[in-house]
C-alpha cells in the first residue's frame, strides 16, 4: 500500500523507543531511534537549508517504509530497518532492535572508507577497530564511514559539554557487520545509497553543505610561525619574499599579533593586563595602515591566530556568572590527548549557545574593518562541537563589516559540514621529520573522505628543527595540496624559503611558481567542487577502482587529471606506481620545455633531482596555466596558457570570478570551455558569462603548448586574443623540438 508523496518524517513505535523515517535533501535518508516522547534535534553536520526530496510511504508484509529516487529505507515491528538501492537491491539491513542502544547492520563483505585519520593510521584508507567522532590536535575521526556495500552512513547524536572532545557514538566493522552503539539518549543516522564510493562521497557532501569558494588567496601560498618579533621583522620577512621573488599571498601571524605574551600559564581568573580582543603595538602600532601597506605595497595579507578562550580578568568575571564559560580546559600534546595536561581550564568560551557567539561576533568584527584576511583557528579541542560553531560566531563577525565578501578560517581539526561555512582544516601539529612527511598524502586524503574538503598541515613540520631537504620535499607535496601553507614552533628556524640557502631556496621558488602556474585549473577545479560536490583531490583508485595497486596507494593522489606521486623519502628515491595505460610526465614548471612518456601497469624507481616533483597526466589532458605571478593580485599576468597532451579527445571548463566576493553564488563567473579534437590537432573554445571588466584578473588572450607521443614533438601556437571564441590547429610542420 501507498501513501500520497510527502517529505514529513513517518515513524513507527518499536517497544519503548520510535523510529522515525525521511528523506535528507536529495541524497539521503534520515533513521531517527529515540524513546517515546523525546524531543531530537537534527545535527549541525547537516545542512539545514537542504530541500528534501518527496517520497511515498508504503506498507508491505512487515515492513513500513518510504521509497524516493535513490531508493528505499523501511522498518519493521521488531526494529529491523531495512535500506535498499533505486533498483530494490537489498544494501543493508540491522538485526532486531533490542533497546540496547545498538543497531547491528549487515554486511557482504563491506569495505568502510571515510573515517577522518590519526597519525597511527593516516596510511591507510579502511576503517578498522572502532571508530569514535573526535576532535584532537594531529588527529580527527568523523562519525561517517562509506561502505563498499553500496552505501554511506554519517551517525549523529547530541553533543553536551561534559562530552569533550568526543560524540558518544561509536561504529565497529566486525564478523559479518557494522555495529553503532550510543551513549545517550537518541541517535540519527544518515543513510547514503551509492553504487560507487566517489558517488558516495559526493553525496556525503552534499548532504553536508556545499563546500563554498574560499578567497582566491587561499589557494596560493601562505607562511605562518609561531615567534614573529616586531613590526621590523614582519616587513624584513616580506620584503625578502618579494625580493626573493618567491611567490606568495598571505602571512599568518601568531598570539603576538594581539598579545604581548602567551596565555598558557594562565590560571582561572587570567590577566587584568591580558588583551582578547586588541593589537600588540610591538607589531602593530598603527593596524590598519601596516596592513594597507602590506596590501598595497607587497600585495600580501595577513591573518592571525585566534584561540576560543579569553584571558583577561575582567572579561571572564562579567561573562562567568553568565555561565558562558565550559567546563573543561584545552587537553594538552597531540594524540592522544593529555587531559592530565590540560590548560585553559575555566577560561574556554561555549560557542554552542546563540548569545556568546553574539558577543564574541561583537568583539571580533573591528578585526574585519582593520584588515585582518581570515582566521587561524588553534586549540579548539574543547568540545566535539567548538570548531563549528566558533566559526559560526568568527562569520558573523566578518559579514557584519563585509557582507559580499568570502569568509575563510583554518582550523586545527573539523566536524562534517564547517565547509559550507568557508572554513578549512590543517592537520595539527605534526612533527619535523620524514616519518610525519611520507603520512601527509594519507591525512589529507583520509580527511577529505571524511568529509573536510579544504586540507593543510604544517609544512615543514611543527615541532623540532627541519633541514634543507625536509622542508623542499614538504614544499613540493603542498604544490598539490588544497592548502599550502608552511608553520613552525617558535624555538625553530622559520619556514621561510629564503632562510635554507641557494639550493633549497632555489627548488622551493621553483616549487612555488608551480602552484600559482596551476592557479587556473586548481581555482576551476574547486569551482566544479562547489557546483557538483565532487572533490578534484581524491585517492587514486577513485580513478582506477579494478586496480589492485592502488587500494592502499596513500603516497599518490588524483590532483583533478593530474596523478602525484612526490618524492617522500630522504635519499631521493623516486616510488611511483602509475596504472596501466600511457602517461606523461607533467611539464607545467615554468621552465619545463619537454615531457616524457611512459607505459603505466608498473612500478618506477630511481633517484630524484632536488627540483623533481613527479606528477602525470593521461592523454587527452587539457591544463589551463597562468604565466609566473608572485601573488594572486598580479593574475592574469599574461596569457592564459593551455598544455595539451595528445593521445585522446580532452576538455576543461576554466572558471573565473572576481576571488573575493560571494557574487559567484549568484552566476557571476566567467566560464571558458577549452575542447581538443585529437583527430583534428584543434583545440577550440568558447567563454560565457560575466564579461572580462566584471572579472579582476580574467584572462583576454591565451597560447597553447601540444605534446605529442605519436609525432615526437612539442608544438607552440604563438599568442591570439581569447575573444567570445576561438580556435588553434596544430600544424605537424611547425613542431619545436624533436
């Protein structure tokens, strides 16, 4: 039987508890086991602005369901819910609900992805041993796992302020299932059908909320320390950059931007001379002009750092009697986490009640209008919740002095659904040395699986000194990294490239012009995230899933069409696996002139140059680059320039907009779609949209670069204006090189 369509949640009493069944935007289905009469709000994970899809409910033998496009999610009498695909194939079903607080699904076999990573197992990609929610500095595990089964599932529950750093949820593949336990009183659980796990993900994320633009300074370069000395350091620091011509958008600045002194030591009743909320005159005796000049003179932007406490005596008496204050400190070390250690006790703001992230938007908005870039978020481990709602409180902040424009933070660990919110992760404060370089791949990838689509980490390493090659080979993985940005603790020799001699300096300029040679494809592949939820950084066996190399490949990555593979080891040895096929080698450096061409289904070994970053690309790969800029202000510097590898048909959509504002959410983007007809030697485009004066930094003319296997040669068009539209054949009798 069939009931009208709906999109109200169904439920159905199951001895002392009810289920409740709906649907969740257009991906997912909503489980609700709850006792009788308990009132269950929806998690913050989920993007409350989701428009559900309709479904019919329908009875059937001993099932009460409803069935939607992407399938069907039932319970029976006895609490045995019962999730199937669009075709009615059989996904998962539970065992009978006992009142236990369990629920048991079945399995054939499942594989589960999707967990987040600590550094112990950042390596590898399947979830194993139990899995519990958790916010902790080097290490996050999201409540989300997909399964090879054919479906998703992201588990919720309410989070309290005596629960830390946890969600008292937890799920364990064992014997021929996947088990979920809670400890309080009501549990959601978000069902995903998905064939595939890149489909899976894909729908994790919508579910979750559209990962929105970050600013375009995001996806430069940027360098953070902890121990900047005065306002004469900073400017000597990017002076040389610039000098140095050593390309980069944005320096972040640690607690002495604001304060005189760290608040660590601090006991309960803080510091009547300690400042939350003002500028350390040390650096910033004049803010708002230091940071014009930085802008105007330097074309570099400053962030700082913040942390979700208050130090000052005189703000924690008014705000404690108003019980704004949570419980617990900040646990102290990495993974896992030294409660014995703790510090910021009693000190540490509850961003979950509607009023502090009020007040806190109150004090922080003068930041906006002095010209603070965005913020770096650190110690958040408060409460499994802090990161996200701190960030709700810091976007109010920002929009009310700067409505149109984009909201961006970096915080040191994530809950599923900040990106829709403009915040990105970095991965803690990992240590200085190779065994933490070679697991970088693995904790981003392992990140955004779990649901974190903007990734950094302390490239160089954090804690202890780095050498010369440590830092150049860190460098060269944060080329193809959603975030680069490199850190150090403060007893260190700083991350500045310029800092390590001729030769390192030398391969990390050349590894930074590289990543703001790909600023047109990256910035166009996270404008195909934001409009399709599918990530352009995945795993390599999202592209090759019958390739038994690559399941557990986490030192290789999918940068859009581009396979990664850095050099991850000390002595230089090059470990790459390449899947079966023809590859060449990427030849976007600025002063790469020629590529080669190599037979995939095999491993590859040797010894790498300092400045080798290896990557590849398959034929028919269409790369839009822009010339050498040092920042993202000087775009388009040139013209656009189009690499194409012959072999194979290609296409590439590149999107631009004005990197700044949100008007891109409202089609104010510029979109020129580049096609190679291999059979032909032509590629052609057309560009719609925004007009070029709309878009600061659009790109009016263009020249393409073809590399050919078959004919042996590199081919240069030369220079044309990009018009409306437009066309470049190859002609066999002009090729450069041999």
């Amino acid at each position: 039987l069939a009931a009208a369509v709906a999109t109200e949640e169904i439920s159905l009493d199951v001895g002392e508890y009810r289920f409740g069944l709906a649907t969740r935007g257009a991906t997912a289905f909503r489980l609700r086991v709850a006792p009788k009469g308990e009132q269950v709000v929806e998690t913050v994970m989920v993007d409350p602005d989701l428009k559900d899809a309709q479904f019919q409910k329908y009875t059937e033998g001993k099932e009460t369901g409803i069935r939607s496009a992407i399938g069907s999610l039932a319970v029976t009498g006895t609490g045995v819910v019962i999730l199937r695909d669009s075709t009615g194939k059989l996904l998962t079903q539970s065992e009978p609900f006992a009142g236990d607080k369990k629920l048991v699904l079945s399995s054939n076999g499942g594989k589960l992805y999707g967990r987040g990573a600590k550094p112990e197992d950042a390596q590898q990609f399947l979830a194993t041993g139990e899995v519990t929610p958790m916010v902790c500095n080097t290490a996050t595990n999201s409540p989300y796992y997909y399964s090879t089964d054919g479906y998703g599932a992201l588990g919720a529950t309410v989070v309290d302020n005596d629960d830390k750093i946890n969600m008292k949820i937890h799920y364990i593949a064992e014997g021929q299932g996947v088990t979920w336990t809670w400890e309080k009183t009501y549990f959601e659980l978000f069902l995903i059908p998905a064939v595939a796990i890149s489909e899976g993900t894909r729908a994790y994320y919508e579910l979750t909320g559209r990962p929105l633009m970050l600013p375009k300074l995001a996806y430069g370069f940027g360098m953070s320390r902890w121990g900047w000395e005065d306002s004469a350091y900073v400017e000597n620091v990017v002076r040389q950059m610039r000098d140095g011509k050593f390309p980069i958008d944005y320096i972040i600045i640690d607690f002495e931007w604001f304060a005189g002194e760290t608040d660590y030591s601090f006991q309960p009743p803080g510091k009547s001379t300690y400042d939350d909320f003002g500028w350390n005159p040390k650096l910033f005796d004049q803010p708002k002009q230091l940071l014009q000049e930085y802008r105007e003179k330097y074309n570099i932007k400053m962030a700082g750092i913040r942390k979700p406490r208050i130090g000052n005596t005189e703000t924690l008496n008014e705000i404690r009697p108003k019980g704004w204050i949570l419980p617990n400190g900040e646990p102290g070390g990495g993974y896992p986490p030294q409660w014995d250690g703790s510090y910021a006790f009693d000190r540490c703001l509850d961003f979950s009640q509607e009023v502090v992230r009020d007040w806190y938007a109150g004090e922080m908005s003068h930041y906006t209008e002095d010209g603070v870039a965005f913020w770096w978020n650190d110690e958040g481990e408060t409460n499994y919740m802090t990161y996200h709602y701190w960030n709700l409180a810091e976007r109010q902040g920002f929009k009310s002095k700067a409505p149109a424009k984009r909201f961006f933070s970096l915080n040191r660990a994530f809950t599923p659904g900040m990106a829709r919110l403009g915040a990105g992760v970095w991965t803690g404060d990992i240590t200085a040395n190779w065994d933490f370089l070679r697991k970088t791949p693995g904790m981003m990838l392992n990140f955004i699986l779990g649901g974190a689509p903007y990734v950094a980490c302390d490239i160089g390493g954090f804690n202890g000194e780095s050498t010369d090659k440590l830092l150049t080979r860190w460098i060269q993985i944060g080329v193809f990294m959603p975030i680069m940005r490199v850190h150090s603790v403060i007893s260190a020799k700083p991350h500045f490239p310029f800092l390590w001699g001729p030769e390192a300096a030398a391969a990390m300029r050349e590894a930074l012009e590289l990543r703001y040679r790909l600023m047109p494809y990256h910035y166009s592949l996270a404008h195909k995230m934001y409009k399709t939820y599918n990530h352009y950084i995945r795993p390599v066996f999202f592209d090759f899933p019958d390739d038994e190399q690559c399941g557990d490949l986490a030192t290789q990555w999918m940068f859009g069409d581009i396979l990664v593979a850095p050099i991850l080891a000390e002595d230089d040895a090059r470990s790459i696996y390449l899947p079966k096929g023809t590859w060449y080698m990427l030849a976007a450096g600025a002063h790469a002139s020629r590529t080669l061409v190599m037979e995939g289904g095999r491993h590859f070994s040797g010894t790498a140059a300092l400045t080798e970053i290896p990557a590849f690309v398959r034929p028919g790969a269409v790369i839009p680059l822009a010339p050498v800029v040092q920042s993202t202000e000087e775009l388009p510097g040139g013209p656009l320039e189009v690499e194409i590898y012959a072999g194979a048909d290609g296409s590439f959509e590149l999107i631009e907009d004005d990197g700044d504002t949100e008007a891109y959410a409202s089609g104010n983007v510029r979109t020129t779609s580049l096609a190679w007809s291999n059979a032909d030697r032509t590629l052609s485009w057309t560009v719609v949209g925004a007009d070029g004066a709309e878009i600061p930094g659009a790109f009016v003319q263009v020249r393409a670069k073809l590399f050919d296997k078959e004919a042996g040669f590199v081919f240069d068009s030369g220079v044309k204006d990009l018009g409306s539209s437009g066309s470049i054949t190859f002609d066999p009798a002009e090729a450069l090189t041999v």
